[in-house]
C-alpha cells in the first residue's frame, strides 16, 4: 500500500542522511521499511542544518516534547529560565536574544492548566517587548478547549468530581438534590422528558390528584409554575423545578433569583482566545482541537493539525488483521472523525449511540462487531468513562478484542483504573501530553507495559514550524490521499 | 439608593473577606460555584442573573496565584457575555506586580513583562473592569480603565492610634528601605512623630545583605512600615538592628502579609513584638502558629469604596479616613 500526497510533489525533507534511527522519543514505531517515502522523512533524524531566525522555546508543560520538536529541526531549545517566586506568581527569563527572530513557544495545556497558561501568556509577553519578529504559540492540547453546558452532563456523571459542600452549594442554588456520583447512579437519574410527562413523582408540589394519602391540594401558584416549567427549555432533569426550599426569602425583593433560574457554567473560549492574541500572538499551532469551530474566535492564524496521518500509519503497522478490523466511535459527536478514518483506510464503521427513546437512556451499538477486532477512535481520554463504557458495549456485542486511539491521553483522577478495570485492551495515545507517568502507572496497576503505547507527534508538529517559518505550503500535512491495492 | 443592584461574587482566593464585605453592606455574596475539572481546568457556574447589575467580582492574588487569576477572569468573561451593566474586579492584593522592581541587569524581558501583563488582563476585561487594591500598585497609567487604588493608610493610622502604647512621645516610624521613604513620612507627618529609615544593600533578590539605620530610635518604640512581607527576611533584619540601636520596641505594619515559606517561623525567632498585617491575604492559620501576627479589617474600605463606586459618589474620602 502507497501513500501518495495531493500536494504537487513531495517537498524534499530535510536533509536526510541515509541513517535510518527513529526518534529516541519513539518506541512504539518499527524502522519502516521504505514504504512510506514520505513519511520515512519524518521519522528519520536529519543531519545537522541551521535554521536562520528560529527560536524554539519550551514551557515547563511538556519539556520533552519541545526536545523531541527540536531535534527534528535540529536546534537546540531556546534558552529561558521558568521558575516561580515563592508567592507562588510564575517568573519568566528568556535569557538568549529573541530580537528580529521568529519564535515558537511549546506549551501543552495539560497538568496544572492555569499554570502552564500564565506561563505562555507571559512566555509571549516577554517576547513581544523583546522584539522578537513574530510569534507562535504551539498548543497540541489546546486548553479549555472543551466547552461544557453544565458542571454535570446530563446523564448525571460529574466532569468532575466535586468536593461535598460545591455540591450542596450547587443544590441550594437550584433547589434540587444534585445526582451526587456517590449517591446515585448515573444510569438511574431519570431524564427530563420523563420527568415532564410525571411530574408528580419527582415534584412535591405535584402531589395532588395521582398520589394516594398526600393530599396538597395544587394551588393557584403551583398551577402556573407548572405550565412555567413545562414551558421551559428543559436542559437538564433540575431546572424543572419549580418551587425550592430556597424559595425567595434570601435576598429580599431579588424575584430574578432562586431556582427558577437556569444554572449555566461559564464558557471561556473567547476569553483564552482573547488573552492569547492580546499577549502578542501572532499564530497558532495546535492538534486535534476539540471544536474546530474554535479558530473562528481568533482573529489570528489558527492551524489545527491532524494527528491522522500518524494514526493511520500506527493501525496499518501495528494493529495485526486490520483490514477486517472495524472502527468505532465511542459516542455521536465522534462520528464524524471515525468516518474519516474508516474512509480513508477503507474499513467498516460502527457507532456506539446512546439511545434516549426510552425511560433510562442506554448506549447502543449501531453497527456489527461481532468477532473483530476494534479500534475506538477519540480525540480525547480524560477520566476514560466514555471509554470503558463503550468497551463494555462492545464486548458485550462480541467484539473479539478493543483498542482505543485517542489524540490527548490526559488520564486525569482515576483514569487508569477505570482503563485497567475495562476490557479495552490497549490505550494508544500520543505524546501531545506528557505519557512517561501514565505508562508506569498503568504498567504497575495492570502487570503489562504495554497497556499504554505512545506515538510521537513531535514529527508533524516539527514539520509545520519549519514550514511555516519558510514561508512553504502547510497543506501537505492534511491533504494526504491513500491508494490502497 | 438601590443596593439591591450591587452583586458581589466572590472566587477561591478569600471568601472570608468577601462574606465580611458582603456582610458590611447588608447582603448576601452572590451564587457561584467556581471550582476545577478533573483535568485541573476551572469550572465557573454561576446561580443568578447578572443582566443590567453592577457585579464586583473579589478575588485576591494570593495563595495560588495563577488559579486564583484564570478564576477571576473567567468570572468576568462570564458576566460581560452575561449582559452585566458593569463588571468590577475588586482585587485587594494586586498579582505580579512586584516583578516590576526587578533590576534590568538581568532577564531583559522580565522586568517590564509584568506591566504589559497587567495591562493585557485588563484588556480581557474590556473596559468595564476597575481594579480596586490597597497599597501595592502598577502605575495608573498601564491600565486604560479607571483603576482605583485604596490605600491602607488610615486603617494604619487608626491601628497605631488605638494599640500603640504611648505613641504620640515614644514611637518612631521607620521604613525598612529607601523606597518605602515616602510612604513612612506620609504616616509620621499624619501623627506627627519622628521618622527613621533603614538602608539596605541587597545582593539577590530575597536576601539582604547589610543595614544601616538613618534616625536615632533611643528608647523608643520603632514602628517598621511597609506595602508586602513575604519572607520577612528584610523585617526581621531591620528589627534586629533597631534592637541593636536601643529601641524598646518593634513593631511592624505591612499592608499585604504574605509570609510565605519560613517566615512565621523568622517571626517567632526575630527582636519583633508584632507584626500587623492588613487582612487582604487571608492568615487564620498563620496566626496559631505566630502569636505575633495580629490583624488589621479592611473589609469596611472596600465595602465603603464598593458603595460609592456604586452610588457615584466620591471614593477619595477614603484616602484620608478609615471607616469605623
């Protein structure tokens, strides 16, 4: 099989010596065997070439990765001193001189994100006032780039887990009992259309005719905050409610206040958009982002890489009896991006849907697994829930065995054990977020090493600096046109 | 007066003085959750309608700065695309803002980075946003939105007036380094007492090297003033000096008590026989382990200025007296 590339031709790569030693970063790819031409190029390490009025620079997020960036360019990292003050504000010392140059700052919004985003934003900062020509942020995990409706989804599991008095908190604003994880399984929170159709056994105020031996009679003031609520947009099974302990005594006259009002969870898109490019941003380069319609809130260049073409490459090589493998997108919102893939390797495609017609909302399988093998594709790996819960669902419909190629592997909480305790059999991620913890922590929970495998993405990240620090055509990156035998 | 309109939310950095504030004027602190995904990113839920209200948002940069900030300006992003009539960052202890004192010898681009930082928060912000904060602060000029800048200065005033045994005869004000000069004669002039100050050589930054005393302190009790105590190493240096040269007394005043790594512990051990620190920081545990620390309310400042700001009228009152 030959990948053949839109672009009119090939470029040719650095300037390649005939060695053929992979990355040291890497070791989760086999030296190719000359199949991959183009390709190769990025996986070879070049001998030595000086890059005019280029600077790498590094955040204290992902140093192994701007090592791995600047190898492939073959420079050093730019010179800068991160450390924080003992108040806890972050210092920043760029140490070379960075005037005239093009730099590229590397920084990953992984770990502690509000750190590494300060550190970036005066990273940046310094930059600017130090003349420096222009300058280009390199995210591969975009912060904040999820944007949640609520601090809950709607299924009741937490994006977080929340310590007990936010909760109370929580309750009391909205006058409801929140599915607190602990408490309540997700699977049994009931959902809002069936709350709407009965309100009476969800509702107190409701008790009236349905219910036997409570005889509140359904007052005036209930009525109409009932039409009020079946009026409302219903988001989430909480803001049905229409009266509250809370009632409206606290503040007074505040009618606006209390829980008829919508809870809602601040969405800070244009915020980071808005402080990268006021810190003096002049580009952006990231992988994978969550919502591509996220480079609409920048007014300057976004380039959204794709980690694809080193997934295709991972599944061919690695994945034994791929072609009659099927791949899997663990829930809607992926679709699209599993298709992509199915296409372009010409697989079969299958969906894990959660089917809300009924009562309690089950995830279902549209598709046919039945003894294959699987790759689940995701752009993210967070607490892995969506993951082990599609896994289940697979090998439930008989799949023989389940890998998951996810993008950004940041295994936050207990994520390791919920992938260790589901049947997925590898994790591969890729190196966007540091994996080096990760791998050891899966390797001791599980006994197997390899239960986590890592592809670099340091090649295609390395490709797009240098081309766009030549001023060459990016594109060569995303249009990538298999011709499958 | 419509105080129903005012809204104060209040983020991780120091509930306890936003409730005293809230308390002050008579309300309830607004309901937001504000906390963190399992990822570390944070997460701003906010439980009321903001629309057409005057919201000041308190948050202190203190304890861990760089949350704290992400925290604050997400509640404001959050309130500006949530139709707030004008949204106000109330700030006790302005962050970063100590990097400007930097020398320029080194790391270029750090010693002015702090200022075009500030300035681009703000930016954020749009310009809706006023920075309110006591002592320590940017210049004026960086912001382009009216920035007001309390001083603690009266409430400093008062403390000495009303704990400093025999303070109109026996007491000496002194600042621990020439560039606290200004600030030090403001407050002796207001007393009318004698001033003193204290030269320091410093070779790096949070280490002092060698002090020489300008004044004479004989017999009287040295009142040490100063804007931030973070080590205290300089604190507590100058008091033993003073000691050296016959105070009977020390004392220290400092608008913004950080004390960060071993200075509670420097406190304990120095000459020093209070140090007093305004409640901008929060230091509740601080003081079982320093019987020494003692604290001074700001709260009613900044619930005064939060009420004129509101009402329109003048906060300049404030600079010269401190709320009872």
């Amino acid at each position: 099989m030959v990948w053949l590339f839109a672009a009119a031709s090939a470029p040719p790569p650095l300037a390649c010596s005939s060695r053929h030693d992979p990355t040291p970063t890497t070791d989760a790819f086999a030296t190719p065997n000359g199949c991959f031409h183009a390709l190769d190029a990025l996986t070879t390490t070049p001998t030595p070439t000086t890059m005019r009025d280029l600077v790498v620079l590094g955040g204290s997020s992902h140093p192994e990765l701007t090592r791995a960036i600047c190898e492939r360019l073959a420079i050093s990292p730019g010179h800068v001193k991160l450390t924080k003050f003992s108040n806890r504000e972050t210092n920043v010392e760029v140490i070379e001189s960075v005037r005239g140059m093009d730099v590229y700052i590397v920084q990953s919004g992984c770990g502690s994100v509000n750190d590494n985003l300060m550190e970036l934003l005066i990273m940046i900062s310094a930059c600017k006032i130090a003349s420096a020509r222009k300058i280009t942020a390199v995210l591969p995990l975009f912060p904040y780039s999820r944007q949640p409706d609520g601090p809950y989804k709607r299924n009741g599991m937490p994006l977080n887990r929340l310590s007990d008095e936010a909760c109370q908190k929580l309750a009391d604003m909205q006058g409801m009992p929140f599915p607190h994880v602990t408490s309540q399984p997700a699977s049994r929170s009931p959902s809002p259309t069936k709350m709407l159709e009965h309100p009476e056994r969800y509702n107190s105020v409701y008790d009236g005719e349905a219910k036997v031996g409570a005889p509140t009679p359904v007052s005036g003031v209930a009525r109409l905050q009932k039409i009020q609520a079946d009026h409302q947009i219903v988001r989430s099974p909480r803001s049905t409610s229409p009266v509250s302990a809370y009632g409206g005594s606290v503040n007074g006259g505040q009618g606006k206040a209390g829980a008829q009002y919508k809870l809602w969870t601040a969405k800070p898109g244009t915020l980071i958009a808005d402080m990268l490019v006021a810190a003096g941003a002049h580009h952006i380069i990231t992988m994978d982002m969550h919502h591509p319609q996220f480079q609409g809130f920048f007014d300057i260049p976004v380039d959204n890489l794709n980690s694809y073409p080193l997934m295709y490459k991972y599944i061919v090589e690695k994945i034994p009896d791929w072609k009659n493998a099927v791949i899997v997108s663990p829930d809607a919102g992926g679709a699209k991006r599993a298709t992509a893939i199915a296409d372009a390797l010409n697989m079969n495609f299958a969906l894990i849907h959660k089917d809300r017609r009924h009562a309690t909302s089950t995830l279902t399988l549209v598709g046919n697994v039945k003894d294959r093998v699987v790759i689940m594709i995701d752009d993210i790996a967070d607490t892995c829930h969506t993951l082990a819960r599609a896994a289940h669902v697979l090998t439930r419909n008989g799949a023989a065995k389940v890998y998951a190629l996810v993008t950004h592997g940041i295994m936050s909480g207990d994520a390791i054990d919920r992938l260790v305790r589901s049947p997925i059999d590898t994790l591969i991620v890729s190196n966007t977020v540091p994996q080096v913890e990760h791998v050891k922590a899966a390797a001791t929970a599980c006994g197997r090493a390899d239960k986590i495998k890592v592809f670099d993405v340091a090649p295609i990240l390395a490709e797009a600096v240098r081309r766009i620090h030549n001023g060459e055509s990016v594109s060569f990156l995303f249009d990538i046109v298999p011709i499958v035998n | 007066m419509s105080t129903n309109s005012i809204k104060i939310f209040s983020g991780n950095a120091h509930p306890d003085l936003a409730y005293l504030i809230a308390r002050r004027l008579g309300l309830d602190l607004g309901k937001v959750v504000v906390s963190k995904y399992s990822n570390q990113e944070t997460s701003v839920t906010i439980g009321e309608s903001v629309r057409d209200e005057d919201v000041f948002l308190v948050q202190s940069g203190c304890g861990e700065i760089n949350d704290n900030l992400m925290e604050l300006l997400i509640m404001i992003n959050a309130c500006k695309t949530a139709s707030a009539r004008r949204i106000t960052a109330v700030m006790p202890c302005f962050p970063y803002a100590r990097q400007d004192k930097k020398d320029n010898s080194q790391g270029r681009a750090a010693a002015r980075l702090s200022t075009m930082r500030v300035s681009l928060w703000v930016r954020v912000g749009h310009d809706h946003v006023v920075a309110v904060q006591l002592g320590l602060a940017p210049h004026p000029g960086v912001f382009n939105i009216p920035v007001d800048n309390l001083y603690a200065e009266p409430s400093v005033l008062k403390y000495i007036r009303d704990h400093v045994p025999n303070w109109a005869t026996d007491s000496v004000i002194v600042s621990p380094d020439a560039g606290g000069a200004k600030r030090a004669t403001s407050i002796a002039d207001r007393l009318g007492i004698d001033f003193a100050i204290i030269h320091k050589e410093r070779k790096k930054a949070n280490e002092v090297s060698r002090m020489v005393l300008v004044g004479d302190v004989k017999g009287k009790a040295a009142i040490l003033v100063d804007d931030m105590a973070d080590t205290c190493g300089t604190l507590c240096l100058a008091a033993k000096t003073l000691v050296d040269h016959g105070a009977s007394a020390v004392y220290a005043i400092v608008t913004h008590g950080i004390l960060s790594g071993k200075a509670l512990q420097a406190i304990n051990d120095s000459p020093l026989t209070q140090v007093v620190v305004t409640n901008t920081i929060p230091h509740d545990e601080k003081k079982v382990k320093c019987p020494k620390l003692a604290t001074i309310d700001i709260s009613a400042t900044l619930a005064e200025a939060i009420r004129r700001t509101h009402n329109g009228e003048s906060v300049s009152y404030l600079f010269t007296h401190a709320p009872e």
